[in-house]
C-alpha cells in the first residue's frame, strides 16, 4: 500500500504520509498482534516507499537531474538500479528480522 502510493503521488514521503495517516493504527494494531514492535514497522514502511520513488516522475530525481545538469536518458538507468538495490536490501533486512528477531 505504502509503494503503491509513494508510486502514484511521485513522492516517498508523500506516499508514506498518506499510507500512515490512514492505516497507521491498523498496520500497529495487526503487527502487535504478532510481537513486532512499532519500530520495525516504521522502518519497513519507510523503505517500502522508496520502492516506486525512482519513477521519472519523482520530484527527486528531476532535481538530481537538473542539479548533475544530466537528462533522463543519460542517468535515469543508473538512478533506477540504485533505487532497487536499496528495495532488495530492504527486503533481505526485514527477512534476516522474521528470521532471527534482530533488528
């Protein structure tokens, strides 16, 4: 939910703002439940919208761009990988926590 509408309004912290104000009672509520702390899944969310935030629509890429002075088909490649590693790393951390419990 959180990537999704990071992805739509083309902004992480916008997308993540939306998604909390929302759902933050019940996303606690469930994960509490089950013994995840409230800590956890801040950070789970805070990296699940960084999932869709690499969208050429994204108001950070457009000012990295601008600011490198480069364009779209010069850097967007590179910025697309390095905003999916960061994804993949995210998802092996929480992984390593449902595994083992540490955080």
């Amino acid at each position: 939910m959180v990537n999704i509408l990071a992805g739509i309004t083309g902004s992480a912290s916008g997308g993540l703002s939306i998604a909390l104000d929302i759902f933050g009672q019940h996303f606690l509520a469930e994960t509490a439940a089950v013994g995840i702390p409230a800590e956890v899944v801040h950070r789970i969310a805070a990296m699940a919208s960084g999932g869709m935030d690499s969208l050429p629509h994204n108001g950070a890429v457009i000012t990295t761009l601008a600011i490198c002075g480069l364009t779209h088909r010069e850097a967007y490649k590179d910025m697309f990988a390095i905003t999916l590693l960061k994804v993949v790393v995210a998802f092996f951390g929480v992984f390593f926590y449902m595994l083992t419990g540490i955080v």
